[in-house]
C-alpha cells in the first residue's frame, strides 16, 4: 500500500478540469468547431474530465480500494487481498493536503484501520486500532490489556486454508539477500504455520482473530518499547504498558508475532488517518494467476 493514487489523479483532474471551464467560458472550440475538431488537449477535457472528476470524489471521499501487500494482519487479511476502504469513517478530508473538513466520526477498539505510515507518510498501512487516545495499553503474561482490563481472548481450533497459507511468504529476495523460490516460500509459510497458534479477540462489537507463533516474539526487540521506561518494558519485550496521548492511536497487526506494527515506531495521529477497511471485494495470488472471489467479505 505504498502509493497514493491521487498524486497522479488530482493534478490531472484539475488540469483538465481548467481546459474545459476555459472552453466553455472562453475558447468555445466545441461550440464553434463542432464534436470532435476541437484541439487534441481540448477533446480530452470533454471526453475524461467527468469521468476523472467522479473517480476523484469518489476515492477521495467514499470508498477506496487498496491492496494488501504483506502478512501483518493475517488470517484477517492475506497478501494479496484488495479490499474497499470507507474514506468518510474517521471524517471528510481533502485529497492531497489531508485536511480534514468535516468530522463524521472516530476510530473504535477493534477497527481495522488504514492510514499514512507516520515515519513516511506518503506510504499507507493498515493495522488494527488497540488503543485509543487516553488509554492504557499494557501486555503481561500472554494477556492484553486496555486499561488494566484484559482484551477478551479465546484460544481457537482453527485451520487456515493451505493455499493462503504458502502464500505468507513470497517469492524473490528476502532482507537478508536470501532468494526464494516459489516452492521454497510456500514450504517456510507451510513449516511457519505449524507452530501457528490462533485465538479469538473480542473489543467492543468487533470480534476478531489473531495469529502468535508460539515461541517467537516479535515484540523482543520492539524500538518503540523499548524506549519505554524501563519499569514498564521488560528486556524481552514481552511485558509492556503504554499511554496513549490525546489525538494518537496505538495499532497492531492481528498476525501478533510478525507485524511491524506501534511496538516498533509508537502511535498513529489523528491526521493520518486514511479510512476504516469494510470489505475484501477480490483476492489476487502472486505470480500469473487468476484473482478469485472466494474471500469477498466483510472485515471484522
């Protein structure tokens, strides 16, 4: 999720949108000339300028699509979803400059939620919001806990789809310059998902999944916690307690034990808030596959 769309859609859309209100005001080419012996620029402004203009406000201002790059929030999501994402949840802002102009409403515990990555923001992440501004956010012997009151977690018996499951790793160079082959990424996500563990969350009216990997912790060497206090982070990073300042929100991937998720970079502010995510509408395998509907659904 690491371009927005509306760097290229904007600039093109007001510009031809000049074109034609010049046309119509000045110019007149279509009125004098007749359909088509206008100017090359001119025929595009009548031709694409509408169609651009509702694809704007409707990206902009109703419902995005998005695809999901990565495994963070599996068995949620999986690489390779395209999912919509309500744009007027978290309040109408405007393309580009993000400034919002008319509040509609605030994220709840247990939202999945898209937004502009803090330390970049011209990439867009999608996490799981936990904390909400004021809250507590605490983790201590496998429990969480939001104001000292533990999430409710059931352990589950579930057993995710093989084929989604060779899919949480993909194929080519990995960061450590190891390159995978097709048959060796699907057998690492296979040899993972042994040792998968899965439980159901419950936060507010959202009930949810979510993923731990038994003895890996990818909170250990978290940098965001670790630069807590040392009283409230241990050196292995599986006990912690936050605070949630005003106007911020801390987030995690449901895929607990590989998200690079708030534990390493802090909180989310209220400004890069993009949407909530409400629905997976197609699901595209890597590689030169066929997209499926199988997934089509809505997001817990």
């Amino acid at each position: 999720m690491d371009f927005d769309f509306n760097l290229i859609l904007v600039p093109i859309t007001i510009g031809l949108g000049v074109i034609w209100l010049l046309d119509k005001l000045t110019l007149k080419q279509r009125k004098t000339r007749g359909r088509g012996e206008e100017s090359l620029l001119v025929r595009w402004a009548y031709d694409f300028f509408p169609v651009l203009a509702i694809v704007l406000v409707v990206r902009s201002f109703l419902i995005e699509p998005f695809n999901i790059p990565s495994s963070s929030m599996v068995p949620t999501l999986y690489t390779g979803d395209f999912i919509a994402v309500n744009k007027y949840a978290y309040g109408v802002r405007l393309p580009l400059t993000y400034n919002k102009v008319l509040d509609t409403g605030e994220p709840e515990h247990g939202d999945v939620a898209v937004f502009r990555y803090p330390e970049n923001p011209s990439i867009y992440y999608i996490k799981r919001v936990i904390g909400l501004p004021g809250d507590t956010v605490s983790y201590k012997d496998g429990i969480l806990a939001i104001n000292d009151v533990p999430v409710e977690t059931q352990p589950l018996d579930f057993v995710a789809d093989t084929e989604l499951t060779s899919q949480l790793y993909l194929p080519g160079q990995t960061s450590t310059g190891e390159v995978l082959s097709e048959e060796d990424a699907a057998a690492m996500g296979q040899q993972e998902e042994g040792g998968a563990q899965y439980f159901q969350e419950t936060q507010g009216d959202n009930e949810h999944l979510v993923r731990y990997l038994g003895n890996t912790n990818s909170a250990q060497y978290a940098p965001f916690l670790q630069q807590q206090a040392p009283e409230v982070v241990s050196s292995a990073g599986t006990e912690w307690r936050i605070s949630v300042p005003e106007k911020q929100y801390f987030v995690m991937g449901d895929n607990r034990d590989r998200s690079a998720d708030g534990r390493f970079w802090g909180f989310v502010p209220d400004d890069n808030l993009a949407g909530k995510a409400v629905y997976i509408w197609m699901h595209k395998p890597p590689g030169l596959n066929l997209p499926t509907f199988e997934r089509n659904g809505t997001i817990d």
